[in-house]
C-alpha cells in the first residue's frame, strides 16, 4: 500500500478508534466500526413480549426445537464474530446470519454443498424429516428474501 493510502486508513481508524495492521508482504487491513444510527432497532427503549411464531409447551419438540435454535445461534454468533476473534460485530450481521443458521443458505435446496448436508443430517436430532424444511419448485425469487 502506497504511503498516502496508509497515512488516509490510519488517520480514518484513529477517528473510528480502529486500526491499521500491515502484513509482511506489504498489503494491509483495516478494521472500523461506526456507532449505531440513533433510530436502530437495538437501541430502541421499549419492553415486548418474545414474538414467539413458533411458540409451543413442554414437551419432545421443544426439546428438539431447543437445540436446533441454540446450534443456528452459536453458527450465527460464530460467523459474525469471525469465530470469536472480534468482539465488535454487527447486531444484523448476526440477525442475518441466525436466519442462514435456521433455515440455510439462500441458495435453491438450502445447502452450499453435499458436505454440509451430509453432517447436517448426520447432526439431526429428530432423525426425521420435518415439514418445514419441504423442498419448494422454482427459484428463490429477490422480492421473497428479506435481505438487508
């Protein structure tokens, strides 16, 4: 990286109290976070009830459920803090990424390849096929995702 780039990403990161690491090679990477929007839904001061769509007693499937939800969680946390390595993520980065963690990749069957479908359902609690993971005839159309 030229000079004049390094002084402009050094000087951005220190405002953003960020920072600039230089690799041996010469190239270099750069890591900013800025604050939230004073509007985000994060930050919003309210008190609501867990909108529950799955909502359901005890039971077997809650057990089940249980421990899907959690897995796509840790996936979602893991993908969005770079396994642990950045402690500034996000918060819709991982809410998106808990959606790929629910319900796959958005890609025709879910799956970017065999392999993650193979441990995926060597990983199946229920052993079982459930309903809502059916597979759907045509593509994913941009209007049906709810990408941000």
């Amino acid at each position: 990286m030229d000079d004049k780039t390094a002084r402009f990403l050094t000087t951005m990161a220190g405002m953003k109290g960020g920072r600039v690491d230089h690799m041996d090679e010469g190239s270099g990477v750069c890591v900013m976070s800025s604050p939230l929007a004073d509007d985000h839904w994060l930050t919003e001061e309210k008190y609501e009830s867990p909108p529950a769509p799955f909502r359901m007693g005890n039971g077997p499937h809650r057990l089940v459920w249980k421990e899907k939800i959690r897995a796509a969680g840790k996936y979602a946390m893991r993908a969005t803090t770079r396994n642990g390595k950045e402690e500034d993520f996000c918060p819709d980065a991982w809410l998106r990424n808990l959606v790929v963690g629910m319900l796959g990749f958005w890609t025709t069957d879910g799956w970017s390849n065999m392999e993650d479908r193979e441990e995926q359902e060597r990983d199946d609690l229920s052993g079982q096929t459930p309903p809502w993971t059916m597979r759907r005839k045509g593509p994913i159309l941009p209007e049906e995702t709810d990408h941000e």
